[in-house]
C-alpha cells in the first residue's frame, strides 16, 4: 500500500472513530466537504498543510495519519 492509499485509509478511520461526518470534519478543518471524500477515495493528493489541518481537527498528530499498520507491505 503506497502513501496516498495509507493515508486515505487513516483519514476515514480516524474519522469514524471520531464519530464525525465528512461535513463536520470538512467544516472542523475549513475544507469542502467533497474534498474530504475524494481524499478518502484516494482521488486527491494532500499538501502537507492539509495533513496537519485535518489532524488539528481530528485532535490527532499528523503522523497518525501516514502510519502504516504493522506489517503493512510499504511499496
């Protein structure tokens, strides 16, 4: 799993967990809320910006995002 599929991975799992919806986090970080779907489609790139803002709103680090799970294969 690559970076970009890593991440959107996290992004919509953080989110559940969080018990938010894409709107609510796309308003939390100032986003639009499609922009939030197709980040979690793997559709879009991030900035790094971007990263660090949807983790402020997630109340996460950023790095919680671009972790890879244990034993992941890191292509």
């Amino acid at each position: 799993m690559n970076i970009r599929e890593t991440f959107a991975k996290n992004l919509r799992s953080v989110r559940r967990d969080k018990g938010l919806s894409q709107e609510e986090l796309a308003h939390r970080a100032e986003l639009d809320r499609t922009y939030i779907s197709a980040l979690e489609r793997n559709v879009y790139n991030a900035t790094i910006d971007v990263v660090g803002r949807l983790a402020e709103a997630l109340g996460v680090e950023p790095a919680t995002l671009l972790q890879r799970a244990t034993g992941e294969d890191q292509k």
